[in-house]
C-alpha cells in the first residue's frame, strides 16, 4: 500500500515567498516592466516622429494606406512596408540607446547560471563561491 506524504501548508507558503522575494524573480519582474515602459516610448518615439518624418521624405504620411488591387482581391502592402519600417527603426533607436549607456558608463553584469566543477549545481556566473559545496569558484567577468 502506498503512503501519501502531507504536504505543510505553512512549508509551502514559505517556499512560495522565498521563491517569489528571490533576486532572480525580482530582477525579471522589473525588468519586464522597465522593458515595457521603455518599448512605449520607443515605439512612440519610431512611430510618430522617425516614421512620420521619412513619409513626410517620400511624400506618403501614411504607408499602410497603401493597396495594390489584384484581380479583384486587395493587397495591403502598405501595412507590411510601415512594420518592416517600424522594426528597423524600434531595433537601430535600442541599439543607440544600449551605445549611449555603455559610453556614459552603465556596467553590464554578467547574467546567467553555470555549473560548480565540485558539485555540478548551477549557480550565477559571477559567483565566486559555490552556494551548495561552499567550493571557491572563479567568477566569469562580462567584457
């Protein structure tokens, strides 16, 4: 016959917190929050001034206005021509961003896990000590 093991409400609970309080779930919930801020403003600022201002060049405001009719069916290429346009500007105005920060100094730490050569638990990269074995580690350092 098999034994069904009780689970600890109040075990459960404090697992939960540890886990939820971590610094990896943390750093993920704020960054996932910072990064959805920061993708309105750059979405605003790629859509409503750099879009605008290359229709205002070729003299189209509005590129996903623009249909060619082909036997009756309508082909909306205009609305692929202002995402592809969109992308390139969203990714070469984050790629400025990320430049900008790295010149006024913002150090990037290393992120990630590898595994203890003692133990083979994953721990962060830049640890300079296992968390499991206790084991001295040499850190990964981000160029």
């Amino acid at each position: 016959m098999a034994t069904v093991c009780a689970v600890n409400p109040r075990g459960l609970l404090n697992d939960f917190k540890v886990f939820a309080l971590s610094g990896n779930v943390m750093d993920l919930a704020i960054g996932v929050i910072l990064g959805i801020a920061f993708k309105a403003v750059v979405d605003a600022f790629a859509t409503n001034v750099l879009l605008q201002l290359i229709g205002a060049i070729f003299k189209f405001p509005d590129f996903s206005k623009k249909v060619v009719s082909l036997n009756g069916s309508d082909i909306q290429y205009g609305v692929f021509v202002s995402a592809v346009i969109n992308f390139i500007l969203i990714s070469g105005s984050l790629l400025l961003v990320v430049k900008l920060l790295q010149r006024l100094g913002m150090n990037f730490r290393a992120q990630g896990n590898r595994e203890c050569d003692y133990c083979k638990s994953f721990v962060p990269v830049d640890a300079t000590k296992c968390m499991y074995c206790c084991s001295a580690l040499d850190p990964v350092v981000a160029d």
